[in-house]
C-alpha cells in the first residue's frame, strides 16, 4: 500500500503535466524552415485565420517545395 502512494506522488504530477503538453500543442504541418528558405512570411503560404494553403502554399507543395516559377496574381485595388 505505502509504495502505492509513493507512485502516485510522482506519477500524478507527471501525468498530469504530460496530459497538459499535449492537450495544448498544436499540430502544424508548416515549418519555419520554409519560411526561412522562401524568405516569405507564413501568410504566404496560408491565410491568416487557418492552416489550409493558398494558392502559392498549393505551388510550394506541388513543386517539391520550392517557388520557382510562381507568378503573384495580380492585386486587385480596394474600392
């Protein structure tokens, strides 16, 4: 019973902090490798409010990894 509760006074927190960590990471694709290689903002790649691509993220991918030969569309003016 005693090395019961000797597990637990160890185990518990570990548990417990183990649970948080992954309960708070986020999973994510995306490096900031390729950031860095691209010398491109993560908003290039993807939108602002969430993890999918954009047009130029689908090239990156599509063109083992790289932007060689991606043209911007141009920006359309605010009205």
């Amino acid at each position: 019973m005693r090395s019961m509760v000797r597990f637990l006074q160890w185990a518990m927190p570990i548990g417990v902090l183990a649970a948080g960590m992954l309960l708070s990471a986020t999973g994510s694709w995306a490096k900031p490798d390729y950031a860095r290689r691209t010398n491109k903002d993560c908003s290039f790649c993807h939108p602002s409010d969430s993890w999918k691509l954009t047009d130029a993220g689908k090239y990156y991918r599509d063109h083992k990894y790289s932007l060689q030969g991606y043209k911007e569309p141009p920006k359309q003016e605010k009205k």
